[in-house]
C-alpha cells in the first residue's frame, strides 16, 4: 500500500464499492478504508460469506449487494479492511491505524461515505445488559447467525422495527411484543407526500406487505403489537428483566431478557465534522447533515460525501450517489471530458430522483416524536461519563447553551464515544430548555482523534513525508 492516491474512499458501504469502483474504471489510483473486516458496510455486512440460510431471511435486497461486491472485488484498486480512521484534513491527508500502528496517507481527492446510524434516544434502564439496537441484532445474525433464544421485545418506530421482527419471526426468536412508538398523528403530515411516492407503487407496497405480515404473524402467534406506545422504561436488577411502556391509558409490563430498540437512522456525520464540511439541520427528521450537491461536493473542494452520511435514503441511493460522485471527480482530474460526464451521469441522476420518490413521506410520518427526549432528570444521557438528563437540565436552566461549554463543566461527551451515543440527545436537552431555535445552536466540536487510538499504535507511528511519485 503507497502513501499517496489519486483519491482516498472511507467507508466500504454502498455508497464506497461503487465510488471506488467507478473511481479506478476511469484509471485513477484509489484506496478504500474501512473498519470492517469485509466490504459491503451494514446493510450487506459480511454478505461473501453468508449462509444460503441467513440469504433467505435477510431477503432479495440483502442478496443483491453481491453484485456490488462483485464489481469492487473485480477493480483495481487497494483496499483496507479494520482499518479505523481517526482524522482526516482538507488539505487531503488521512490518518488511521492498522494492524497494530497509525500511519498517514494522502489524496488529491477524499471521498467520506461513512454511512448512517442508529438514532441514539436515552431513556431509563437503557444502559442496562439485554437492551441493545435493531440494527445491532441484525448485524449479530448477519455476521454470526445469531439469534435470540429467551423473550424479546421490540420497541420503537421506523421501516428498520419491521423488518426486524419479520426476521425474527422467520428464525422463530420467542418475541414476547413488538410496541410502535409511531404516534397515530403523524399519517396527516405525511399524507401530502403521498401522491409523489406513489409513483414509485412497487416501493410502497413492499412496505404495507411487510407490516402485514408481521401483524399476520403477531397475530397467529399470539404476539401482542402495540401502537402509539410511550414511556419505554428497562427494568432490572442486573440486566434487563421487564420492559415497561405506557399504551394509553394503560401501563403495560412484558417479561424479557432483551429488548430491542430503534427510533429512527441518523447520517454519521463524526468524521464529516472533523474535517470541517458545512453542515445544516433539517427540522422534520431532526439531524444536523452536511451541505452536499447532488453529486457530493461540500464547501470543501478536496472533499466528497457519498451516501447515506450526507442524508439517510437507503442502500440503492447512497449507490448512485457514489456512482455521481466518482463521476464528478473524474471530469476534474480530466478522465472524462465534459461530454462523457454529462452521458454518463444523466442516468444515475434520474435513477436517483426516481429512487427518491417516497422519501419525503417516510420521512414525515417516522419524524421523530415531539416527547423522544423528554428524558426522566435519573436518566443516564451520557454512558461514557455517567451524566443524567438531570445535570444537563440544571447547566441549561443556568444559561448555559452550548454543548461545548456543558463538555467542558460536566465532560458530556467527551469520552471514548466522543459524543456520538449522546450528542443528538444533549443538543435536544439544550434545545427544548433554552428555547433557542436548533439551528442556531452551535454544533458539539469534534476534534481528533475521533476514534480511540492506542498509545502503542501511537509509538508506532509511520508518519513520514508523503511520497508524491
């Protein structure tokens, strides 16, 4: 592996593979960095190696990530598994650990497609053993055929619930509920995008059968599905041993040993605010993203994002937008002239607006509810350094406004997470306590390294000049 490429892709996802492979078809030199041990990032995690079985369960569009795979396995290209990276500069440079040392590298072009997360929503009991993400179990199953064994409750709202316990149900996990959280309420802001989306009809009906056929399922199982459900609460003494929500005017209690929970997918915008690209917030999903064109330039001109980092819209979009962007930056390295970028990228760009039909109505009607952060004050918000809604409420009520401020006081976010599983929660706090509009409130500050590096990778440091040949 050299020092120097024509340009750098972080992040081997949808959006990365096909970046990256468009990239070295058009003969640049290019690296992919990515921090797992395979390519095909969350949604097509450890999809080369996946059984028959767990293909048939995570379905048709899990299974057609292989093609993608297939076509960056093909490439020239180098590629970098379990490798983290923890800064990256505008001026190109990289710099990451591997295999026991850091090092750095440098491009003329950085291609950031880091993908998206699970929104991160504290609420009582959820530091607890047995409570973790849908996304996690999905990614246990993908990449161990793990499964529950003793009762699960899923809780929460969005497609990712759905399709989870369609999973489950088909390996036969002793689900014990699945509770909505979905307020009812939200079909009417919704429905004004419907006309668009229905544009995209097969889309839209995938959908409506696999909440069907969960509720058929629920229902032949005797599995009870719970709507508009609030208060979720994790109960137990030293890990989880009941769920506890309120559905109503009911208070409802489900015996469990793991709960699963997921309210929504956020980009992972981590690395992307490190470097320094421009962000902005959008008030219906309620996330800060970075200010990127359709073909993936920020404010930085050396720097690209690809995919679901800079808007959650699926694995077939961040695909084209990383197909988009590779164009674009082969038209400036002139690997294709003016007329061959326009013929090539006017496909992608209409496949990607046709993908992106339904997006503004799934987007609507799975916003984040109005009470999502109306955490209890004995709540932990920040796992890392052990800080309560509480404390943080007590910083705002004192003037405080700025995450950076309340780090400073009470080290929120400043652990080895720096800030990534309670950020969105802190940033809410100050919100709804200060009464200041969210898009006037200063972004919590990112400074490197933004991953846990280890002394010894440190000392082993390959740091040297960067080889321009």
């Amino acid at each position: 592996m050299k020092n120097k490429y024509d340009a750098i892709v972080i992040g081997a996802g949808p959006a990365g593979l096909a970046c990256s492979t468009e990239l070295a078809s058009k003969g640049l030199d290019v690296v992919v960095l990515d921090d797992q041990a395979s390519p095909g990032g969350q949604i097509y995690r450890n999809i080369t190696k996946a059984s028959p079985k767990q293909h048939s369960i995570l379905g048709a569009d899990y299974t057609a990530g292989l093609d993608v795979v297939k076509a960056f396995e093909e490439a020239t290209l180098d590629y970098l598994p379990q490798a983290r990276v923890w800064q990256a500069e505008p001026t190109g440079n990289v710099y990451l650990s591997h295999d026991g040392a850091s090092r750095r590298i440098s491009a003329d072009y950085l291609v950031l497609s880091t993908g998206a997360m699970e929104r991160p929503v504290p609420f009582p009991g959820w530091t607890l053993p047995g409570v973790m993400t849908c996304g996690g179990m999905s990614n246990l199953f993908k990449d161990s055929s793990l499964s529950p064994t003793e009762p699960v409750v899923l809780a929460g709202s969005g497609p990712l619930l759905w399709l989870v316990a369609e999973h489950l149900f088909a390996l036969a996990a002793p689900i014990t509920a699945i509770l909505d959280t979905t307020p009812l309420k939200q079909i009417f802001p919704a429905m004004k995008h419907m006309p668009e989306a229905l544009k995209r009809f097969g889309f839209m009906m995938k959908g409506v059968k696999l909440i069907a056929e969960v509720h058929r399922t629920a229902m032949k199982k005797k599995v009870p599905v719970h709507r508009n459900v609030k208060n979720l609460r994790a109960a137990g003494k030293d890990r989880l041993q009941q769920v506890k929500v309120t559905c109503g005017k009911r208070e409802l209690t489900f015996d469990a040993t793991t709960l699963l929970v997921n309210e929504g997918i956020i980009p992972n915008v981590s690395l992307l605010r490190q470097v320094g690209c421009a962000h902005t917030w959008d008030p219906v999903q309620r996330f800060w993203h970075p200010e990127v064109t359709v073909d993936g330039r920020t404010n930085l001109a050396s720097v690209f994002v690809a995919g679901d980092g800079n808007f959650v819209h699926g694995a077939k979009s961040a695909e084209f937008k990383g197909k988009l962007t590779a164009l674009t930056i082969a038209r400036e390295m002139h690997q294709i002239s003016k007329a061959e970028y326009e013929e090539q990228s006017a496909p992608v760009r209409q496949d990607l607006e046709k993908e992106l039909l339904p997006r503004p109505f799934i987007d609507a009607l799975y916003a984040p509810r109005e009470d999502l952060f109306s955490i209890p004050d004995d709540a932990i918000v920040c796992r890392c350094e052990g800080v309560t809604a509480g404390r943080i409420r007590d910083l705002v009520e004192q003037g405080y406004s700025d995450h950076n401020e309340i780090k400073a006081i009470i080290r929120c976010g400043m652990g080895p997470c720096q800030g990534r599983m309670c950020g969105s929660a802190v940033f809410e706090l100050i919100a709804k306590g200060s009464g200041i509009p969210a898009m006037e409130i200063r972004q919590h500050r990112l400074r490197p390294p933004i991953k846990p590096v280890s002394l010894q990778e440190l000392a082993n440091a390959k740091l040297g000049e960067i080889d321009e040949s």
